[in-house]
C-alpha cells in the first residue's frame, strides 16, 4: 500500500518546510505541497507533526553471547522496540571468538537477524590477526556489504587486541576503504584494578566504576588516536562517556585527522551516583562500559555534541535481566555490563536536546540519523527526507508526552535506566520501507520484514587521505631542496 502524508513540516539535518510526502513501493516518491492521493492510498494527517527520518542506532548488541550468557533482546524484539521509539534501523556488531573465521562469525549472525523487524547491517569486530583475517576482511568488503571493522581496547583475556593487532588492521581498513571503530578503554589498567579492589574486599557494583576511572578511557582514546595517526587511517571511537575522551577527540580533529565520535544517550542523562544505590539490583541493572560518569562528565558531552566534536548517538543497547545480572553477585567484574535503550533515545534526546535549548530540531535529526548515515555510507539512502529514499519516515509530536517504564516498554529487559523520566516529544507514527509499524501507541512490527542493508566503502575518500599525507611527507624534503 502507498502512503501520503499530509500537512506535515519536513525536518532534515539541513531545512525545515510545510511538504506532503507520498511514499510507495518502500521508497519516498515525491515532496511537495498539496500532492494528490492515488486511488487506494493511505492518508495520514500530519497536521501539527514533524516528518523527519528514521532514526539510526549505529550501536547496538541484539542476541549477543557475553560474559557467559546471552542478551535476552533479540533481533526481533529489538527492533521491533526500535520501532515504537522512532529508529528505523541499527547497525549490530558481529563479534567472532578470537581464532574464528570472520566468515563463519558474520553468516552466523545474519542468521539470527533474519527475524529483524526493522532494516540492519553490521561491523565486524576484529578479536585477533593473522593473514587469514587480513583476507577475509576483503571479501566482508567486497562481498558482504561491510565497511566497518571494531576493536576492544577492553576485555583482557577474552577479545582485547594488541596495539600491534589494531595498526596491522587499521592499515588493511585503509587499503579496503573502510572506517576503524573502537571501544577506547585500557584493558590492562582496568584488570589490573579489579584484582587491586577485590583484594580491598569491594566486590559490589560500586567497584565498576572504581575499576574503570575516566583516566583509563582518557589514555585509550588518545593511545588509539595516535595509532590511527600512524596507520593514517580514520577511525570512529564508540559511546565516548568522559571529558577526558573528548579533548582527545576534539585535539585531534583540529589537527584534521579525521576521527569521529559517538555518544550514548544513557552517558548524557545518567550519572554514577547509581552505583552507590543500596538495591544491589538496581546498581547492577547499570553496570556497562564505560560506566555512567559524575555529572561534570555529562555536561562536557552535551557541549561536544553540540559543538560537532561528537557527531553520532546511540545506545550500545546490550539487555540482561536481573537473572543474569545476578552471576556477579559476589564479584561486580563478573556483572555482564550492557543496558538498554533502543526504544527511548529519539524521545529522551528530543526533550534534553530540543526541549532545552541543546540543540534545534535539525541537529536533533542529524545526531539521532543523517550523521551515522553519513558516516557509515548509507546518505541519502537512510537519514535524509528525499525522493529516492528509502521511506523510513518518523512523524513526530513535539507536544505528546510520555512517562519510561519497564512496565510499559517494548524492549525485551525487566529494568530501563530512564524509569519514571516524563518527556515531551515522542514517535506518532513510524515506517520503515514506508509501511506504518508504530501508529498513535499501537505496535505493529513485522518478523522478518527488516532487510541486511549492505554499506560500500569509501574508496574515493581514502585515496585522497593517501595524496594528502604523501603530500605532506614531501613539503620538508621540497623545504630543504629550496633552502640548498
């Protein structure tokens, strides 16, 4: 069925103007004013409603076995959820043990996507090298529709890489076009500091963020930086949650390396003054990483965001329920750390952003779409109102409220860390390949129906990064030259 949507305001990353827009077979047909309905087509009234696209989560973990258990949202679930907060689609990461095929890992997971709701794709996360992994990361390239490769800096003894392993993958990113990400932590200080508060008797949640100080994200940011420098490859540093992180970035860009950064919702509004909540259970129910920072943490974020410095956001939504938070009970290191938000980012990022003065209605669409899709290749097709798009459409309400609750949610976890947070602006109706899953508070995702969407790399791009630094390692020799 083909769609019109009337009397909307069209919102992008750009302008802002009063636009109907018909959408048929998945893909937006026309914009413009007083569009005519074709016989059989829905009309949906639009009228005090902003039409903005989909949401992109460009960071989430559906299904994944961690920690010796599995994350009770699935595929399904998960995007579905996705849905009824106004993201169309997510990129997930397909994470091999060390020693196992990429290949193996990456068809492994596409087969548990199959039942996504909502439209997805993947990194491929690097957990060891060898010249196999070097070949296969051409044919994910080549073949598979993949140009993002991440890497843990984090995880000691399970899928933490060298230094060594990240510049030898860095520079295989470069050859094939594709953008390094990275989860900026050093796992040596941080495992170091476990063992040092388990023998000081500390072994609740109070101990994650004890474990994982701002100083420990700070050195890996700029550690990986400086690598990615070296390697003279870009790189995309994940749910970046300290100051510290962020001058890194911000250094570094001004220098015009090209690093880019993420923030997650959760970092923006959340500080780590719920680790020291006497329900064990509840401290837990957050335990991820990075942790949750003090505020002054929180306030720096929101700056970098709006200055640019940090162009994405995301969720890192990775759910366990209190079952499975409960195998670290006697010791906070074995906690498995993830927590949710597919479903609240858009409205929570609306009413702090927008709501406050943060940002205006077209950075909001930026940070919560057009920027992931820019930078992981997926503009114009994703994050963009424009003939041609795919119809992946959100009609927001700036006056609609609602009140986050686990009882009320549509994410698969018995505990969301925005409970009882009222917002202002929230979904009305969603699409996705321009069918209406999400309609006034009514949920109507189908399994299935989300597609693997491949993502090219960026070949042009990183043939101009070489010129420029051979161009630069010339000037001293032409400086010297002329000076004889």
């Amino acid at each position: 069925m083909s769609v019109l949507i009337r009397g909307g305001t069209v919102v992008t990353a750009e302008t802002t103007s009063r636009a109907d827009v018909y959408c048929a077979g998945g893909t937006i047909k026309a914009i413009g004013e007083k569009l005519e309905a074709p016989s059989g087509a829905r009309v949906i009234d639009a009228g005090g409603l902003l039409v903005m696209p989909g949401g992109i989560d460009p960071h989430t973990h559906m299904q994944l076995p961690f920690m010796s258990t599995v994350a009770s949202e699935d595929f399904y679930t998960g995007t579905a959820a996705a849905l009824a907060g106004g993201t169309t689609m997510i990129i997930d990461f397909v994470i091999p043990n060390p020693q196992q095929s990429l290949l193996a890992a990456y068809d492994t997971w596409r087969g548990w996507a199959e039942k996504a709701a909502a439209d997805y794709s993947f990194h491929v996360a690097i957990t060891w090298w060898s010249d196999q992994v070097r070949d296969e990361m051409a044919v994910l390239t080549r073949e598979r529709g993949v140009n993002s490769f991440k890497h843990f800096m984090a995880y000691k003894g399970a899928i933490m890489v060298s230094d060594e392993e990240m510049l030898q993958s860095f520079r295989r990113c470069r050859e094939l076009g594709a953008i390094a990400t990275v989860h900026a932590e050093n796992g040596e200080i941080v495992y170091y500091l476990q063992q040092e508060l388990a023998r000081a008797g500390i072994r609740g949640p109070e101990g994650h963020p004890l474990s994982r100080p701002p100083e420990v994200e700070g050195e890996a940011a700029n550690r990986v930086i400086t690598i990615a420098h070296i390697a003279g490859a870009p790189i995309y540093i994940v749910h970046n949650s300290c100051r510290e992180a962020v001058e890194a970035i911000a250094r570094a860009r001004s220098n015009g390396q090209r690093v880019y950064g993420e923030v997650l919702a959760g970092h923006l509004l959340v500080d780590d003054s719920v680790y020291q909540h006497p329900d064990w259970a509840f401290a837990a129910a957050h335990v991820m990483s990075p942790p949750f920072r003090p505020k002054e943490h929180q306030a720096a974020l929101w700056r970098a965001l709006q200055a640019g410095t940090l162009q994405t956001t995301a969720t890192d939504h990775c759910c366990f329920c209190a079952p499975q938070k409960a195998m670290g009970k006697d010791d906070f290191s074995k906690i498995p750390n993830g927590t949710g938000g597919v479903e609240d980012r858009m409205a929570v990022l609306w009413h702090h952003g927008v709501g406050t003065g943060r940002l205006t209605p077209n950075e909001f669409v930026r940070v919560t779409s057009t920027a992931a899709a820019q930078i992981f290749n997926l503009y114009p097709r994703k994050g963009s109102v424009s003939v041609g798009a795919d119809a992946d459409l959100v009609l927001w309400d700036p006056a609609g409220t609602r009140t986050i609750s686990a009882k009320t949610h549509h994410q698969n976890v018995d505990f969301n860390i925005f409970e009882g947070m009222t917002v202002t602006g929230v979904p009305r109706y969603t699409l996705t390949q321009g069918q209406v899953a999400w309609a006034d508070g009514k949920l109507d995702a189908v399994r299935g129906a989300g597609r693997y969407v491949p993502r090219p790399t960026f070949p042009a791009v990183f043939k101009a990064l070489e010129m420029r630094d051979k161009a630069q390692a010339i000037r001293p020799v032409v400086r010297q030259v002329a000076a004889e």
